[in-house]
C-alpha cells in the first residue's frame, strides 16, 4: 500500500503528462499504467510520428516504467543499494525491503507520491535506527526525493557528493552519526533545500561557500563537529534563514559583520569555538533575533551597545570571553523579552540587580564569576518567573531580602563565595519549587529557619562554612527528597534531632567542624549514605553498631569528638568502605580481626586513640590501603612482615608511631615501592635498620627515633633521592653516619641519644669500625645479586650502544624522485605512490579517514597481484612542506624506526612506507572501530561500556610496558592520548603515532631533547620545567586517559577552567571532587552509572585510585607501567 504524503506543491508537468491525464480521465495512476502505455501510442501513432521521437526524455521515462515496470524497478534496485550498504541493522528495520517486491512504498522509512504518474518516492526517514554502514552514492538517483532523514544512526564515510543532484530535497538530516570528511560543495545545488542539519559528527575542513546558493534555506545546523576555518561571509546570501548553528567548533577569526543582512533570524549558535575580535554592532539590527550564544570564546573589546535594539531577544550568553572590564550594560533594562541571561566571567563590575528586576519574563540569572557589587533589592520579588538565580563569585553585600520569598518558581539558589551576609530569611520557606541552595562562604549568620521544612522538593542543602548557629531544626526531617546535606564549618551546636530515615534518597551527609554534641544519630543508618562525616564535633559515647547497615558507605570520619567503647565489629560490614577515620577520640580495645573483609580499604586512620591489642594480621587483605595511621595509641606485638608484599603496589604512609611495639624491623618493608612517609618512632622494636628499606625508592621521610635499634645506619639509604628527612634519635646505633645523600643535610639532632654514632656532623671522629652496612648471610643474600649484576649491566649497556650506533645512525639521502631509508635486519615493504594512488582511488576525499596538525589518514585497499592483495589498510600521508620537509623525514624515519622494534597486540601493526619526493606516508593496518577518542565523545548515543573501556585499560597498559620494557630498545612515546589509541574490530585498543616518539637506551628511564610536541592536557608538569622526556611522563598521559575514561571529559574541558583549574585540568579537578568530603561517583561518566553494578563501581573506584596514581606531580612517585599492568589484571578478574 502507497504511503499517503501531501505534496508540497504542485510538480510541473512535461505535455506528455497532460495529455495522458487527459487521455485517461484522472484515473488511478497506479491502476491505469497500462492503458497509459496505449494511449502514447495511439495517440503519437495518430499524429503519423513515431512514439520514440515525439516524446521528451519525460515521457520517454514513463515509456520505460511503463513497458517494464509500472511503479519504479530503479527506485527498488537504489533503496536495496542503500540496504546493502548498511552493515548493521539491530532493530531490523530493513528487513522488509525484498528486491523481488515491485512496491517500494510500503517499505518502512519509504514515503511516495501518489498523484505522480509514477508514484515515485519523496521521502526516506530512518532516524534514530542505530544504523551502521555508509551512504552509497546512488541514493542521488532518486531524482524525485523531497525529504531524507538518517539523523541519529551510526552511520560513517563521507557525503557523497552526488548529493547535489537531489534538486527536489527539501529536508536533509544527517545529525548524530559517525560521518567524516568535508562538507561537499555540491550541496550548495539544491535551491529547494530548507533545513539543512549535520550536526553532531566528525566534518572537518571549512564550511563551504557555496551553501550561500542555498537561497531557500531556513535551518542550518553544523554543531558540534570539528569544523574549522572563518565563517563564510556568502552565509548572509540566505536571506530567509531564520536558524543558524555553528556551536561547539574549531571555528576562527571574527563574526562576519554581513551575518547582520539576515533580517530574518531568530537563533544565532556561535558559542563555543575559537573566535576573536569585537562583537560586531551591526547584529543589533537583527529585529528578529530570539536566541544569541556567543559565549565560549576569545570575543574582546567592549559590547556593543547596539544589542540593547534587540527587543525580541528571549536568550543572550556573552560569558566566558575576554572582554575588556566594563560596566553592567545599560541597555539590558530594554530586553523586555528576555527569559536567560548568560553573563558569567566577562569582567563585569558594578551593580546588575537594578537593571533586571523590571524584566518580568526572566527565568534564568547566570552572571557568577564576574566583579559586581551592590545588593540584592526587594525589588527581586518582582521576578515571579525566576527559576535559576546564580551570582556565585560575586563581592554582594546586604544580606537575602525577604521579598526572595515571592519566587516561587525558583529552582536553584547560588550564592556560593559572595560575602553577602546577612541571615537565610524565613520567607525562604514559601519557594516551594526549590531544588537546591548553595550558599556556601557567603557570611551568612544566625538560625537556619525552621521554615526550610517546607522545601519538600529539596534534593541539596549545601550551606557550609558560614557563621550558622544553634541546633539544625527538626524540622528538616521534612525534607523528604534530600540527597544531600553540607552544613560543614558552621557553629551548630545542640543535639542532632533531624530525622533522616525519613529521607530516602540521602546519599551524603557532611556536619563536620561544628559543636555538635549528644550520642552519635543512628536515624540515617537505612539511607544509601556513601560519605558520613561527623568529624570534628563533641559528641559522646560509642559509635553506633548500627552504622553496619550503611551498605553504600565508602566515606566515614569520626575523628575528633569525644568518643568512647571499642571499634564495632559491624564496621567491617559494607563492602564499599574505603575510607575510615576516628582519629583523636577516646576509643579502647583491639582493631577488629576481620578488618581484612575491607578489600577496597584504601585509608585508615586511628591515632589518637587508646586502641590496645596487636595489628590484626588480616590487615594485610586490605591490598588497596595507601594510608594506614596507628598513632599514639597502645598497641602492642610485632609488625607482621610477611603481609607488607600485599601493599607493594598501593602504601604511600605507614605511620605507627608511640605504640609499644616491639621485635624486628621485618626486611619486607623493602618490599613498599610507593611508600612515602615511614614513621616507627616511639616504640620498643630492636635488631637493625634493614638495608632493604633503600628499595623503597620513593621515600620522602623515615623516622625511627626513640626505639632500641642497634648496628649501624645503612649507608645504601643515601641512595634515595626523594628522601628530604630522617630522624634516628634515641637509639642504640653505632659506628659512622653515612656522607652521602641525605645525610648530609639534616641537623645533628637527628642522630642525638646514640652515644656510639659518630662522625663529622657530630664533631666526633670515627674509630676503626666496620664499614659494612650489615653483616652476615643475610646481607649478603640481598646484595650479593646486584653487585653481581653491575659488570654485566655495563658490558651489555656498551654493546647495545654500539649495535644502535651501526644499524640506526642512517639518513635520508636524496636519489632521483626516490629518498632512501637504511634500516636494520628487519626491512619493512616499500610501496609506490602508484600503489598508493590505486588503494585510495586517486586519495579521493571519501577515503579520508581524519586529518590533523602533521599528517592526513586515508582508508584504502591493496589492489591485486600484491603481496597483501584485498587487505584494507589504513594510509598515514605526512604533510608536506618545501621539498624534501626535513620534518617530516626525520618523523617518517623515527615512526618507522619505532615500529620496527615494536611487535605486540596492543601496538598497531607497520605494514610498510612510501618515501617519495612527493609523499612520505606510512602503511598500517587500519581499525574498523576509529579510536577511543571518537567513541568517548563523538558517539552519545552509543556509550563504551564499563567492560569495554577497562579491556581497553588494560590492553592500552601492556602496550605500554612493552614500549617501556620489553622492546629491543625502549620507546618513550610523548603523545598518548585517546586520539592515538586505535580499535580494531573487536575493539581490542591498538597504541598508534609513534611520530615524535623517543627510543631509550635500556635502564634508561629519561630523555633530554631539544624540542618536544605533544598534546595540552596530557604533557606532565615537569616537561615545563625540563627538556627532559621521561617514561614517568608517559605514565601521567595514561592516568589523563584513565581519567577521561571514567568521566567522559576532555582533559581541558571548560568546566574545570571555569572551576580554577586553569593548569591542572582533569587532574585538578578530579582530585577536588574526590578529596576527603566528596564521592568519586560524582565525577564518573552518567552512562557509567546506568545499570552499573556493584562490582563495576568497585572497579571504577580502584582505576580512579590508579589514574590518580599515575597523574601524581612529582614523576619518581608515579608508578611503572608494568605495575598499573598488574593492578589493572586483578581488577578485571574480579568481574
């Protein structure tokens, strides 16, 4: 059956359709193409003219359907075309498209046009199918198209370019796929074109001018693609479009001032892309205006005052540019039509309020990050359509007005850092839509009003660090929605009486730094707490053993009240706990044996205490522990050395100081690689100081003093470059203090109470003694092996020198139009620029795969009779600039050189080159699935799961160490970020762009060069500081993308520069939101949330601990590769 689809307009008719209307008396057109057929005849037949010279190439058409196939045999063959070229279908939505069937227009996503001679399909919308494939070409055959729709697929490829021969389209969506390439011109054919949208794919290259030719056009969507260049002045030849959206871009230059010739536009999306200068002031004159983003950019100077003319404005956002510091405009109080004002960090000073509360449709207020002053006025009641107020960072004064009562529809108050003073007014209680309040350092005083208890719809309640007094009302315990509390740093005092079972969806719960006081609340132990911080207040007694039943708890500070009783057993309980601190109470008793169930234990913190018992040896389950803190409590027994291996990988502190400890310092303490800060002071241990300890590279600070140590100080100790401090006072030590390292830089307090230690810090001369650092069978077990070890490392550091230096020391040497490359044994294929040529069809645009700074990515196919015959390749053709680019040889030759040496599935696979005086390109196997980039942030729809992203983790690490450690020679790679990590079919990640990688000599851990490239966001700190390349520096790029991994942002994401972290980035911001009061879930990735497990939460809270492992700022401290390898292997066999 024929899809019924109103025409847009009539179609012009060619005579011979005339007169066959005629003819056939309006008839069905489908029912009647036989007697057609005759009537042609007769009637060219009558007039003594053959029938194939009479009729146009029209009828000629209709003669051909007619004698063959009366509805469109070539509809069918172009539709089946297109269903062939889609490589996946999961919703089956092409099943019902048969070759065999002659009806195409009852095929789903197929619309025709019944009062056509031919019913000939005009539309083709699949939208939103998940779709995978390409557009064939042959989709421009038909010729009669009106609208098609393939928004929201998977689609990828190119345009083809034979779309500008679709005259009749009208509607043209594409948005939301994989789509690459440029724009084509073409495009700029279709005069009948109205909507145009493309957004939200992988276009690069310019916008084309010849969509200026599109005189019809009314809808232009470009967003969020990686479009570059100017913007078009011919864009103002459209003279009826009335949207045009170019947002989230790499757009340059100025804003065309021709854009203002547009009198018919209503929404103007510029905003975030890179374009500079002034805002031109001839966009005042665009009357129709409604919606105006700017914001995003590098726009300068003043603003124009012209804007103030555009009066049907409903939408302005200017913010986050680098205006010069100016007034509030004036002409703001004229936008009588304004519903959202966008004003944030613009360098505006002086007083808005005023100019805004006469506007009465205002919905949104975003002006926070700016320098205005004044007050909030009474008048604000006025705005009774308010929904969102933010004036955050912001120097207000005056306090809250009561009239903020009248805004019943407000839904978020943010008042967060403005010194506003003054006390929450009980009116506050009236705004019954209220969402959330962050007034946080604002200065405000006095009681919360109990009226806060009529905010049922309250989710935050975030009011920290203010000069907040008295008891927290009961009546909060009506806030039955809330999911989170911050009333931190206030002076609450009184008993906690706030029913909190009667909130459900609680999650987060900070009340520390108050006066507080009473029995710790148990109200909330059935709520999904994940952070419990009651620290730092004055209550009393035992801590509850209902705080077991906090299943979702990750979070628990106790530390600092006055309470008593012993650790509860029930602590033990919820699986998640990481993080517990009760330091500085007056609790008694042991540390629970089964503390080891706290598999994801990663601090724990009981100084302070009058804990007593021995250090349970189920302790050393807790694998992930980074910081364990014993402190001055009563504890007695040895230290458990077999256990210390477990914590190799995780223990940065080990503090266990003023206890009555007592035995040997176990030499497995050597086994602590990450550790930081050894504190053992103030206990009874014996024996000596294990050289071992000098194993623990990354030691900062060891403390010993005030036990009953004897020997001497072992010299090897000197070695640790990170160590800034030791003390081994009040010992029985003896012998020599060591003259290296350390050791000559602290004070002579250090070493005091030691009657038999001497040396020149002490002015004491030295006595014949021995100068071993230890003696006997087990010392020499531990060194023995790596003097041993010293010859051979030398003899072999020398020949691998020399073997670098005969089979690598080649250069390029120009001969004819051929540049010749010397390699070592193993010699890679080397193609022809005809070969090449061939693969790609000619390097047509279609086959480009993606383009960037150095080189230009070709998909192609190896023809026949070669050696790879029919293998897809992917083609890296590196840009050119004088003849013979010394660049670009020296990066062609040093890729090729790596590759050679790199032989792994986790590294993409070098196939051959072509070195040629008209290109150098290299020859790779190409990956189906694009690469971790695109799948972060060009595919939403279609997010990597949690499974799938820690296999990519994984496999990305072993990469990795076989760049750092298991090549022939060690690769420092210098730009690994998601872009270079590639996906083949089965999305198994495939390391990739070796092209200013740096080759090492073996145990040689850095590099100094005399440049360095690589990518903002992902270059470690210290690269600033040194022209030193390191493996630690690839170390910190891996934690970035872990990073990204996990909460699906760039790492120069706007949102962590709007938050202050202008140089840290991700890193920065990561480690501000998973600080001690905050829940690392609040960083993760939204669709990592959507059915995630508990086991998958685990897991992403153990890679969060790696990633920020990895970004640490001082390089020594970060981890091997090989080791996050390893951690990374225990954590998928926990699935």
């Amino acid at each position: 059956m024929f899809r019924m689809v109103k025409k847009s307009g009539p179609r012009p008719s060619s005579p011979e359709m005339e007169f066959a209307r005629i003819i056939l008396g309006g008839g069905t057109m489908r029912t009647f193409a036989w007697q057609l057929w005759v009537a042609i005849v007769l009637c060219t037949a009558a007039m003594c003219v053959p029938a194939t010279t009479a009729l146009t190439s029209t009828g000629r058409r209709i003669l051909q359907y007619s004698q063959h196939d009366p509805i469109g045999r070539l509809e069918v063959q172009i539709l089946i075309e297109f269903k062939t070229s889609v490589t996946s279908d999961p919703n089956k939505v092409l099943v019902g498209w048969n070759s065999n069937d002659p009806h195409p227009c009852g095929w789903r996503g197929v619309a025709c046009d019944p009062m056509n001679i031919i019913p000939a399909v005009i539309a083709l919308e699949i939208p939103d199918a998940q779709l995978e494939g390409v557009i064939p070409a042959a989709l421009a055959g038909l010729n009669f198209l009106q609208r098609l729709d393939l928004s929201g697929n998977r689609l990828g490829g190119t345009i083809p370019r034979a779309v500008g021969n679709l005259t009749q389209l009208s509607f043209l969506s594409l948005s939301s796929n994989n789509l690459t390439g440029e724009i084509p011109s073409e495009i700029g054919q279709l005069s009948r074109l109205q909507i145009l949208q493309l957004d939200n794919n992988n276009f690069v290259g310019g916008i084309p001018a010849s969509i200026g030719r599109a005189s019809e056009l009314q809808s232009l969507d470009l967003g969020d693609n990686n479009l570059g260049g100017s913007i078009p002045s011919q864009l103002s030849n459209c003279s009826k479009l009335l949207r045009l959206g170019l947002q989230r871009n790499q757009f340059i230059g100025d804003i065309p001032a021709s854009l203002s010739l547009l009198q018919n536009l209503q929404v103007l999306n510029l905003h975030d892309n890179h374009l500079t200068g002034e805002i031109p002031s001839e966009l005042g004159g665009l009357q129709q205006l409604k919606v105006f983003n700017l914001a995003h950019n590098n726009l300068s100077g003043l603003i124009p005052a012209s804007l103030g003319q555009l009066s049907s404005l409903r939408v302005i956002a200017l913010g986050d540019n680098t205006f010069d510091v100016q007034e509030v405009p004036s002409w703001l109080s004229s936008l009588h039509n304004l519903v959202e004002l966008h004003l944030f960090l613009m360098n505006l000073k002086g007083d808005i309020m005023p100019l805004l509360v006469n506007l009465p449709q205002l919905e949104v207020i975003d002006c926070w990050g700016n320098a205005l002053t004044g007050t909030i006025p009474p008048e604000v009641g006025n705005l009774r359509n308010l929904t969102s107020f933010d004036l955050t960072a912001n120097p207000l004064i005056g306090g809250i007005p009561d009239e903020i009562g009248l805004l019943t529809k407000l839904r978020g108050l943010h008042l967060w850092g403005t010194g506003i003073g003054g006390q929450f007014p009980a009116t506050m209680g009236n705004m019954s839509s209220l969402l959330e309040i962050v007034v946080e350092q604002a200065g405000v005083r006095g009681p919360v009003p109990p009226e806060f208890g009529r905010l049922k719809n309250m989710r935050r309640l975030c009011i920290p660090y203010n000069s907040l007094e008295g008891p927290l009302p009961i009546e909060l315990s009506n806030l039955t929605n809330l999911m989170h509390i911050r009333a931190q740093g206030n002076l609450f005092t009184g008993k906690l009486l706030v029913d909190f079972s009667k909130m459900p969806m609680l999650n987060r719960m900070d009340l520390s730094d108050n006066q507080l006081e009473g029995a710790l609340p148990t109200s909330m132990v059935n709520c999904p707490l994940y952070l419990l911080n009651l620290s730092s207040n004055h209550f009393q007694g035992p801590i509850p053993a209902l705080y077991g039943n906090l299943s979702s708890l990750q979070m628990l500070y106790l530390d600092k009240n006055r309470l008593t009783g012993s650790l509860p057993v029930e602590l033990t309980r919820p699986k998640m706990l990481g993080d517990i601190r009760v330091a500085s109470n007056f609790l008694s008793g042991p540390i629970p044996q089964s503390i080891g169930r706290l598999q994801w234990l990663y601090y724990l913190h009981l100084q302070d205490n009058r804990l007593t018992g021995e250090i349970p040896p189920s302790l050393s389950q807790c694998i992930m522990l980074v910081d364990l803190n014993l402190a001055s409590n009563y504890l007695t027994g040895p230290i458990a050395g077999k256990g210390f291996g477990n914590f190799s990988e995780s223990l940065t502190r080990l503090i266990l100081s003023n206890n009555l400890l007592t035995g040997i310092l176990p030499p497995e303490l050597g086994y602590l690689q990450k550790l930081l800060v050894l504190d053992l002071s103030g206990n009874h241990f014996s024996g000596t100081i294990p050289a071992t300890l000098s194993l623990d590279r990354a030691l900062q600070v060891i403390d010993l003093s005030h036990n009953n140590l004897q020997g001497q100080i072992p010299k090897v100790l000197g070695q640790l470059q990170d160590l800034t401090s030791v003390d081994f006072s009040s010992n029985n030590l003896t012998g020599s203090i060591p003259d290296t390292g350390i050791f000559l830089k602290v004070p002579a307090s250090a070493y005091s109470g030691n009657p038999n230690l001497c040396g020149a810090i002490l002015s004491k001369k030295c006595a014949d003694m021995p100068t071993t650092a230890c003696s006997g069978i087990q010392c020499r077990r531990v060194w023995i092996p790596i003097v041993a070890t010293v010859p051979s490392a030398i003899i072999l550091g020398v020949a691998v020198y020399l073997w670098w230096l005969i089979l690598f020391s080649g250069r390029f040497k120009p001969e004819s139009s051929t540049v010749k490359m010397h390699f070592g044994p193993r010699v890679p294929r080397k193609f022809t620029v005809q070969d090449l040529d061939a693969a790609t069809n000619g390097f047509n645009s279609d086959n480009v795969l993606g383009t960037g700074a150095r080189s230009t990515v070709y998909r192609g196919r190896l023809a026949s009779g070669s050696a790879a015959e029919g293998i897809t390749i992917a083609l890296k053709v590196l840009t050119l600039g004088h003849r013979h680019d010394a660049k670009a040889m020296a990066e062609l030759s040093g890729e090729v050189q790596t590759l050679l040496k790199l032989k792994h599935i986790n590294i993409v696979n070098l196939l051959g080159f072509c070195c040629h005086e008209k290109m150098m390109a290299l020859i790779l196997e190409y990956m189906p699935n694009g690469s971790l980039h695109d799948h972060l942030y060009k595919n939403p729809r279609n997010p990597l799961s949690w499974e799938v992203r820690l296999d990519i983790a994984l496999g990305v690490a072993n990469g990795m160490v076989h760049l750092h450690e298991e090549a022939s020679e060690p690769v420092i790679h210098c730009d690994l970020k998601p872009s270079n990590i590639l996906l083949d079919k089965d999305f198994q990640a495939r390391i990739s762009d070796f092209g200013i990688s740096r080759l090492t000599d073996w145990g040689q851990e850095e590099l100094s060069v005399s440049s360095l490239n690589g990518t903002r966001g992902y270059i470690p700190p210290e690269y600033a500081m040194s022209p030193k390349v390191s493996t630690k520096g690839d170390v910190y790029s891996y934690g970035v993308v872990l990073l990204e991994m996990l909460t699906g942002k760039q790492p120069l994401n706007k949102e962590f520069l709007d938050e202050g972290h202008v140089h840290s980035g991700i890193v920065g911001w990561v480690a501000e939101k998973t600080s001690d009061d905050s829940n690392f879930k609040e960083i993760l990735d939204p669709t990592l949330l959507e059915n995630a497990s508990e086991i998958s939460l685990k897991q992403m809270g153990m890679v969060l601990i790696i990633a920020k492992t990895c970004t640490l700022e001082i390089p020594r401290n970060r981890p091997k590769m090989r080791d996050v390898a390893e951690a990374l292997l225990k954590i998928t066999r926990k699935r």
